[in-house]
C-alpha cells in the first residue's frame, strides 16, 4: 500500500469525509432557505410596531450569503481537516514509522495536501450543487456557468488554506497549535485585506468569491489576485516541504 | 566488518549535550547490545543512526544498501485506523517492497499477532504494538535492525519468545538493542557499548567485559565435613576471607590467582577432602553494569572537585 491509497483510507476511515461534506452541505441547503424566509421570519419577531424590512431575496444574494458561509465555516472545517491530517509530527512514534520508510520529504506531503485539497473540493462541490438547486426552487434561477467560474476561485482560496496549513505543520507539533495559527493567519490575511489598495490582492478576496461572480462581478477582477494565491500556495508548499526534510522529531 | 561506525558522534541541545562524541563499532551480523541509565544518550544515538536526528557533529558510517535499516522506537504508534495486516502493507509497500498477503500473514504470525488481522490497531495494547512495530521492520527485510527497548512493554513469556525471535535472526540480521533488561542482553548479545551521560565508557564483547570484572572468589564444594579445609585454608596468606557458605560449600576470596591456582589442589589433597566442584565466582552483567557506571560518576565528580 502506497501513501496515496494511505490517504484515501484516512479522509475515509476518520470520517473526515463526513465532517467536511457535511459542513458544506448543511450550508448550501441551509444559506438559500435562511435569504428565502429571512424576510419573514425578521417580520415575526418584530414588536411594539417596529418595522424591520429586509431586503428582498436574490439568487446573487443567496449565493453570496452561501460563499460567505463558505468563507467562515467552510474555511474553519478546511483548516481543522487539514491540520489533523498534515500535524505529521503530532505523533513522534508514527513520524519515524514514516520517516524512516519515504524516500524524499515530499512524500510525506504531497499526498496528505492532495487529499486534502481534493475532498474538500468535492465537498465544496456538493454545497454548491445544494446552494444551485435551493436557490433555484425558492429565489430563481443561477447561472451554472457562473457558480463554475465561482468554483474555480474558490477552490484556489482551499489550496491557499491547505498550503498555510501545511506550512504551519512543518514548524508546529500539535494539531490544535497548527489549526490556531492557521486560522490566526488567514484572520491576519482578512485584516491586510481590508486595506483598500491591497484588497484585490489579498487571497481573503477569494474566500467568498462566488457571490459576487454569481452577483455579475467580473472574474478578470479576481486575475490579480488568483496569481498571488496560486504562488503564495507553491511557495508555501515549497517550504512546508523544505522544513518537514529539515526538521528533527 | 562493521555494519555501523560512528566517528566522534554528538548531539548537543543549546548548552546540553545528549552525546558527547562517541565511537561505535558495530561488528556486521552481531547483536549488539547498547546499554547506559535513563538520559545516557541511547536513543538519541539510536535516532542519529536512523536519520531522525542529525548529529550536531561527528559521523555515522552505514555499511550496507541505503532503505535497509530499520527502526523500532520504544512505544510503537500506528494509524489507528488500519489492520495489522495493512501496517505491514504500508511498511514494505513505503518503501517499494510490496509483499503478498501470505507473506504478510506469515509475519503476523511469527510476532505472535496470528489472530488479530480483522482488528484495528486502536484496540491494540502496549505489547501488542511492539509485537506489531517488530513485525514492520522486519517485514522490509532490513539489514540492520535498531530497536529502542523492543522488549518493555511485554511480559515475561512474550520477552522470551520476542528475544528467541531475534537471536535466530543473527549474522543474517545485524541487530542493535538498547535495553534496560540486563538479564535479556547477557543472554543474547555477543557485543555491548556502555553509555553514560553522552559518553561511550565500554565497549567490546560481552564475555571480554564479564572477565574484565571477574571476582576473585571461587567456590569449592566438597563432601562435608569441610572444617579441616577451612581450618587450613584460614591460615593461607593468598586467601583473604574464607567460610563455609553451606555443608560442604567453602567461599575462598583469593588476593593472587595465579599462586592460588598453584597452591589449592595441594591443600585440598593434604586436607583429605573428596573434591565435587570447584567454580569461580562470575558477575551478572548487572553487577558489571552498576560497577562500571558507579566508577564513571565518581571519577566524573572528582574531576569536578
């Protein structure tokens, strides 16, 4: 048995797989429904004659609501999954069984990140399978051409995660202390972001891409930014590899 | 030929040092036995010959193909998740070694993990795990063989049939172990390396240090009543203390062997004692092992003062 199939059985038999679909699921079936009745249900709980009226519900607006989901949740389940499969040196006994067998450090990597990447992907691919078919029952119709083009960035903002997590991996032991500074990070990263002339490079701006895709932004918008995250997550990757072959237990 | 030689090997953490330049010398096909108190510097020599640890200097020479040696950490950890079976796949199959399944079920049984191959590891126990950690190395056909306390974490039969297991493993196998279980090492190793706070204090075969300490006690048992020997040997200026241990046993602390060889079968003849044995007092590995290590500390302290 190779470290790919290793993988495979991992993400299957630790049920990361359910954690990670699930999470995704739940929020493309749930952020449609939560536009569709926001309307109503901010109308129920209002009292004493105030009158609260919420905008009306959008399949941008839906989309978006469910990309920002994605951002938040979806990005905290990402770096959680990742952090428990890539801490390699969480567990020193079980790092010699690997490091004493692989031929190169990146071996003990690439096939953690792949699977990683991959399955969060199709998770990701699910929620948004979700997100389309609730919003086009309950708001209206979503241009599948555009939740794509959506993906596409999206699925870059989960490669740029998993390669700060993998970077983080190679320098911290625990799981826990992976996943806090991780988070830390890409919190860091949002607030870099917030800076007007680095918002369109900061990686953050694809975090919750697909809702202003689907909202009629155009993707050259997000180039500049795709770029710096597609090289930010190399290098990253470049040097988990580097430090992980370095690194003494 | 030694499989493994170390020149001026040291680890140093910040201003510690966990190793202080030592020289091994690991004769190929021998079971080598690495022995030193708590914090001596085993395992972090053990890791520096795996390639877990880099030495801070000095040199380890491996002579043999690169991939065939393996390591057995002292608690052994796997994925919890897989089979025993599939430990043992992922340990050849890393290293581009894939074996069949009956070869695998072979190793299984041959750790003594015969009935376990529809469980998972994560109801495995401590000795189970090294049973199954033994079994991974070996299953890669290694040439040499590192194991960190193989044996602790099983009891008395399974030590026994783990070390049987390793010593038909011999000359084919070069085999280091580090153990706290002198008993085991004395039976099994042929060379030892005593390690004591980073320093390599002895080194050599087993029997050479045994007879490096032999006590000058022997025990000479004959038909009792021995008190006319004892009578005589009391009055012997190569003698030091002697006494009847039991009916007919005499313990004789000699001060000079080779008079003492000349002069007891003429005494014992002239005392008309009827000879049954005549044996010479032999330390425990232990008792070396305490000796050599109680020296090293005292002489370390007085350099000190």
């Amino acid at each position: 048995m190779g470290m790919w199939r290793l993988e495979i059985l991992r993400i299957w038999r630790t049920r990361r797989i359910i954690a990670l679909t699930a999470v995704f699921l739940i929020i493309g079936i749930g952020d449609p429904l939560l536009v569709h009745f926001l309307s109503k249900l901010i109308a129920n709980s209002s009292k004493n004659g105030v009158i609260v009226v919420a905008p009306t519900p959008t399949p941008a607006s839906s989309i978006a609501s469910f990309g920002s989901s994605v951002a938040q949740l979806g990005t905290l389940v990402t770096v959680v999954v990742g952090a428990a499969t890539l801490a390699i040196d969480s567990r020193p006994a079980l790092a010699a069984f690997y490091r004493t067998r692989i031929r190169h450090p990146r071996d003990l990597i690439l096939p953690r990140f792949v699977a990683v990447l991959v399955f969060t992907c199709l998770a990701l691919v699910i929620g948004i399978i979700a997100a389309w078919y609730e919003t086009s029952i309950l708001i209206g119709p979503v241009s599948a051409a555009d939740l794509a083009v959506g993906f596409g960035f999206e699925a870059l903002w989960v490669l740029f995660s998993i390669a700060l997590v993998a970077a983080w991996s190679s320098m911290l032991k625990s799981v826990l202390a992976v996943a806090a500074w991780s988070v830390a990070t890409l919190l860091a990263l949002s607030l870099i972001g917030t800076i007007h002339v680095l918002s369109a490079w900061s990686p953050t701006a694809l975090s919750s891409s697909i809702g202003p895709i689907v909202g009629g932004t155009s993707p050259n918008n997000f180039t500049g930014v795709s770029i710096v995250s597609t090289i930010g997550a190399i290098a990253l990757l470049g040097f988990a590899i580097f430090r992980i072959g370095r690194r003494e237990q | 030929m030694n499989a493994i030689s170390t020149t001026n090997l040291g680890k140093r953490y910040r201003s510690q040092y966990a190793l202080k330049g030592i020289d091994l010398e690991i004769p190929r096909g021998s079971i080598y036995g690495l022995l030193g108190p708590n914090g001596a510097g085993k395992t972090t020599a053990l890791e520096i010959i795996a390639g877990l640890r880099h030495p801070s200097f000095g040199q380890v020479q491996i002579q043999g193909r690169a991939g065939y040696t393996a390591y057995c950490p002292d608690v052994a950890e796997f994925e919890p998740w897989l089979s025993p079976a599939e430990v043992l796949e992922v340990s050849a199959g890393l290293l581009g070694r894939p074996k069949p399944m009956d070869k695998i079920n072979d190793m299984l049984a041959m750790v003594g993990l015969k009935d376990t191959e529809a469980r998972h590891v994560s109801g495995f126990s401590r000795g189970m795990l090294a049973r199954l950690g033994l079994g991974a190395a070996l299953i890669c056909d290694p040439e040499i063989l590192l194991l960190d306390e193989p044996v602790a974490a099983l009891d008395p039969l399974g030590q026994h049939e783990i070390m049987d297991l390793l010593t038909n493993l011999r000359s084919s196998v070069t085999i280091v172990i580090s153990s706290h279980d002198l008993t085991e090492i004395e039976q099994r190793c042929d060379t030892v390396g005593v390690l004591n706070a980073g320093e390599l204090i002895h080194q050599g075969p087993l029997s050479q240090l045994l007879k490096s300490h032999a006590q000058h006690i022997w025990y000479l048992e004959v038909r009792p009543p021995a008190t006319e020997l004892v009578a005589r040997l009391a009055t012997v200026p190569w003698a030091s203390a002697v006494s009847e241990v039991s009916p007919g046993v005499v313990e004789i602390h000699y001060l000079n062997s080779e008079e003492a060889e000349r002069k007891l079968p003429v005494l014992l003849a002239n005392s008309g004692s009827q000879l049954i044995s005549l044996t010479q007092a032999k330390p425990t590995l232990e008792e070396v092992f305490l000796s050599i290590t109680k020296n090293n500390i005292e002489s370390a302290e007085q350099g000190e003062a």
